[in-house]
C-alpha cells in the first residue's frame, strides 16, 4: 500500500500553513499614508515628534487610520489620498524644513500577521507606477578632479623635498613641470614615480627647458570612474532613504550611467531636487575661550558672538565654530571607518590631499589640546559630525577622528565624510512617470492572464486525467501558494517581468504532474495493480522531473549571473518557481493520493482518464 510516514503529512501541512500566512497579506492591498522622517541627523524619530504630527492634523480636522512609530520614522494611515494629500501639506508645515514629509502606500494587513513577519511583496515601478531617471556621470570631471589633486600633491612634494622648478600647470588631463636643470628633472622625476605610481610620466627637452608631463594611467583612470561612479550610487541611495520609498532600484547602467527606479513616488519634481541637491564639509576649529555655559544660554537665545557661529552635534550638544574654515571636503580623499590602534576604539580614517595635508599639518601644530570641528552642510543648514580634541600635530594627510563613537557610528560618519556630496556630477539624460493607474491596469492584466492559464490548464487536466486531475491542479495551487509566500519572505519587488515569470512557473509545474500520470498510466497498460502503479509512477517519474527541472535551473542561474534588471527579477521567480514546482508536484501531489488511494486494501481501479492498451492486450 502507498502510505506516508506520519512526519511527512506533518510537513506538508505545515508548509501549507506558513504558505498561506504569508501569502495572506498580499491580498489585503495597500492603504494611502504619510511617512515623516528626520531631515537632519541630531534630530530623531519619537513619541514628541509623533504628538506634534497628531496635533497638526487634530487642528487641521484630519482623521487617520492610526499612527506608527518605527526606528526612522513616523507613518500615518488614512482613508483616502485626498486625506493623504492634504495631511502632507498640513504636517510639513507644522514641522518646516528639517523633516521629509513623503506620500507612502502601507499595507492594509493585520498587525498580528506583521508581528510574524508576514509582509505584501513590494510592486516594481511598471506595477505601482512611480518617476524613473537614467543619469550619466560626468566622467571627464572625475578624472579633472583627480589630476587636479595630483597637481596639488606634486606642488607640495616638491617644496618638502626642496627641489626648484620653473612653473607646474595642469593642461587638460595633463601635468607638466619644468625645470632649468636636467639634474633636478631626474630628481623630481624619481621621487614622483616614488610616491605617486598612477602617473604615467614622459620626459620633454624643449629649448633649453627640461619638462616631465604626468598623465594618469589607463587603469588608474578606469578605478578612479569606477570610485566615483559607486562614490555617486552611494550618496543617491542615502538620500533616496529620505522620500520613504520602498524598494528603490538604483544600479549602474553601462560604464557611466545610473538609473534610479522610485515605485510610488509621483512628485517628480521633489525627487529631482533629493536627487540633485549637494551637500559639502568644512573643518574649522571651536571657539572654546568663548564656550562658556553663561554665554551659551546668551547664544541659544539667539546672541551669537561676532565671529562665531553655533551649530550642534548629532547628540543635541550645542558647539560655538570660528567662522574660519580651516578645510573644505575637497581635501579629502577617502573616508574608511577603522579602529585606533592604541585605545581600540572605533574610529574613523581621513586620506588628505597634497594641500589638504600641508594645512592640516599647519592647523594641528598650532592648536594641540583644542577641539576642531567637522561640519556637514546640507540645504544650507549645518551640523557637527564630529568635534575630537587634537592630540598631536597631523602630518601625512592621514587623519584619524575618535572619541565616544560606536563601530556603527563610525560607519555612518565614514559614509557622511565619503558620500556627503556626489563625487562627480551627474545629468538627468532620462525621465519617465508612470501612473498609478497604468499601474493598477497592469496588475489586472497580469493576473488576469495568469489566472485564465490557470484555469485552462485545470479543464484540461481534469477532464484527461479525472481525479488524478483534480489532485495534480490542488498541487498546482500549492505551488503558486509556495511561490508567493516565498516571494513575501524575501521582500522581494513583483514586476511585469515577474509575473510572467510565475505564469511560466505555473505551466512547467504541471508538467512533472503530467510526467507522474503518464507514468502511471503505462504501468497500468503493463499490467501492474493500481497500487503497484501508483507507487512506480512517482518513483520512476522522479529521476525525469529532477533532470529536467535541474537544466533549466541551470538556463535560470545564468540569467540571473548574467542579466540586469528586469531580466534578472524573471530569473528570481523562475528559479524559486522551479525549487516550489518539485516540492509540490511530488511531495504534495503524492501525499493527497496517499491519502484517498493509500488504505485501500482492495483497489480496482484509479480515476486518471482512459488508459488505453495495446489491441493483443485488449483481447
């Protein structure tokens, strides 16, 4: 007889289960919201932001669906988007400039399914409508900005190692020096091949007049567009987190190009002026002598003193600068968080350039024992990333800032110093909006069509193989059930591309169940007992689903290796369609047949259609 052991019905119903818990939420659909976020890092997310949010819209006669508080942000639900609008006018008013206030969609499902974790797949841009930007990377700045620091460097060299020149200008993506003296030609040359390997550098005598002209090298060039490429995704997606959108795409595109998916977001206008905006550093030093907690009342009030400028940590601790600027983000190269190597604290690694160095060098002499201050500006408002006291004079254009920081702190500061700013700038070549309407239609098509293959493979399946029909088309359920609880779990992005992809999903799961039943029905021309035949038609069929299923999973791994976008989100949901398909085409589809067909000590005959034998046979 066909009999599961009792562990394996436990796991099919318990697959079922969590398949259907975390399937549910897709269907409750998404409700409109307001998402409110700090602008500003030493401003946070709480319970009195939360009141202030309530009491804006408690004046204004809004009503809400309810008020959440998580770690970022605060999010508010409401009926409808004529509410939604009109509550984001309402609540950035209230709140000003220091916080981003974005139009959301959340989803409708229970709390208690989300305290599970059971989450709604999120929607692609062609799914839920939204803005999309291609941006192209000014590469020809990037490498001016590098041959402009490595001039500034070869100044500096020159000065220390006190070899005299004649003139040094950069002409282009070139620098020439030239030198009276072959001598002190060959010297300069020696040390700059020394210190600064990515030059190519060629010699010229010209007149009388000896010249080195340094260009930078081809793969040197090649890592520093790549740097300034990723330097650029990575300040776009810190400041994308600010319009609340979820499940943004922003991935290169070709060499120097990036695109920028936003799902949701329909004020293009705003998300060009996230996009665009810049944001530069300063380090000038603090004005302690003048620091007192008598005058820092006096300055809270308003009264800053002449030559100063009061600005904040990102505690809330207020901190009087020198409006001096001793340094500008310019200077500094690279940013990398580190610990110290004395203490073990987390720390943060500053590279200077030539300049920047030589300055800094000059500022920390001067200024052992004060605090200096690394400013970040942003729309025109500024705060104190980091104030540390200076130890010792800083020579090397190597800096190291420490004291009172977490490891993740000093990620975080690392990332503000290396990506506060686009490291090259960018140009919008592109611009597409999509609607939430066009959205919506292609979600009906979608499923629509995906829905009528379901139903078209079912009366087929039923009516050529009967019951065994019905079961196969349960398991085809299951599979689809699998498919979107899994999709849900990873919090992965449902588009266009992958709901065909679960539409082709759908048709290659049959076609193990097709195998099985075919099986089936040649080992009862054969001869067998029903039950004889049950059991052979899964066992012999098995060896044929995994080769099959195992070559296009293969076919699905290299589009995923070797697709982008949309080809590889088709190759995500092929692949998880194609691991689901052999779990329920097998183990789900054999379990129900267990069940009704299993016990039977006498069973004369299956319900899987006409099983035609041979004429001699038929005899």
């Amino acid at each position: 007889m066909n009999r599961y052991p009792l562990w394996k019905y436990l796991l099919i119903a318990a697959s079922l289960v969590i398949g259907l818990l975390y399937t549910m939420p897709n269907f409750f659909g998404e409700v409109p919201a307001v998402q409110v976020s700090p602008l500003r890092s030493n401003l946070k997310a709480d319970a009195a932001l939360m009141a202030r949010v309530e009491g804006a819209l408690k004046k204004a006669g809004l009503e809400t669906e309810g008020i959440a508080l998580d770690a970022t942000s605060i999010k508010a639900r409401f009926a409808g988007t004529e509410d939604q609008i009109k509550a984001k006018d309402v609540i950035q008013t209230a709140l000003g400039e220091d916080y981003v206030v974005a139009l959301n969609l959340l989803s409708r499902s229970p709390r208690w399914l989300a305290s599970i974790g059971a989450l709604p797949m999120y929607l692609g841009l062609d799914l839920r409508g939204g803005v999309h930007f291609l941006m192209q990377v000014d590469m020809k700045s990037a490498t001016g900005k590098k041959v402009e620091a490595y001039t500034n460097d070869i100044r500096a060299m020159l000065r220390e190692q006190r070899i005299q020149h004649s003139g040094l200008t950069r002409d282009g993506d070139a620098v020439n020096i030239r030198f009276r003296e072959a001598a002190l030609r060959d010297k300069a040359l020696g040390q700059i091949a020394k210190d600064m390997p990515d030059l190519d550098l060629k010699t010229v005598e010209d007149g009388g007049e000896f010249r080195i002209s340094g260009t930078l090298k081809i793969e040197a060039q090649r890592k520093n567009q790549e740097f300034a490429l990723q330097q650029n995704i990575t300040t776009l997606r810190n400041r994308v987190n600010e319009l609340g959108v979820a499940e943004p795409i922003i991935q290169q595109q070709g060499a120097d190009r990036v695109v920028v998916q936003l799902p949701g977001v329909q004020d293009t206008a705003k998300a060009k002026d996230i996009l665009g905006r810049t944001a530069t550093l300063e380090i000038r030093m603090v004005d302690e002598e003048r620091m007192t907690p008598g005058l820092l009342q006096d300055i809270k009030s308003g009264q800053v003193p002449f030559g100063a400028e009061l600005y904040y940590e990102r505690n809330g601790q207020p901190v009087l600068v020198k409006k001096q600027v001793v340094l500008t983000g310019e200077r500094i190269n690279d940013a990398q968080p580190g610990f110290d190597q004395q203490s073990g604290e987390p720390a943060v690694h500053l590279n200077l350039d030539g300049t920047g160095a030589r300055i800094f060098q000059q500022v920390t002499r001067d200024n052992v024992g004060k605090r200096m201050a690394i400013l970040l500006f942003e729309r025109g408002k500024g705060e104190v990333v980091t104030a540390p006291v200076i130890r010792t004079e800083i020579g090397g254009g190597r800096v190291q800032i420490s004291g009172r920081m977490t490891t993740q702190e000093a990620k975080d500061v690392a990332l503000l110093l290396r990506a506060g700013a686009l490291a090259a700038p960018m140009e919008i070549i592109e611009e597409r909006t999509v609607g939430p309407s066009l959205g919506a239609e292609n979600i009906e098509i979608g499923f629509r069509s995906m829905w009528m293959g379901f139903a078209a493979i079912a009366v087929f399946m039923i009516a050529y193989y009967g019951l065994i029909g019905v079961i196969s088309i349960i398991a085809l359920a299951a599979n689809l059930l699998f498919l979107i609880a899994l999709l849900s779990m990873l919090q992965a992005t449902l588009t266009l591309p992958g709901i065909a992809a679960i539409a082709l999903a759908l048709g290659m799961a049959i076609d193990a169940n097709v195998l099985i039943n075919e099986r089936i029905r040649e080992e009862l021309r054969n001869g067998m007992t029903p039950q004889a035949a049950l059991h052979s038609g899964y066992e012999r069929a098995w060896a044929t689903i995994l080769d099959s299923n195992i070559t296009t999973l293969i076919a699905g791994i290299a589009l995923f290796a070797f697709g982008s976008g949309p080809v590889r989100g088709f190759a995500v949901v092929h692949c998880l369609g194609i691991l689901t398909s052999m779990f329920s085409a097998v183990m789900v589809s054999r379990g129900i047949v267990n069940l009704y067909y299993g016990n039977r000590r006498k069973l004369d005959r299956i319900s899987i259609g006409q099983v035609w034998k041979p004429a001699a046979q038929a005899k």
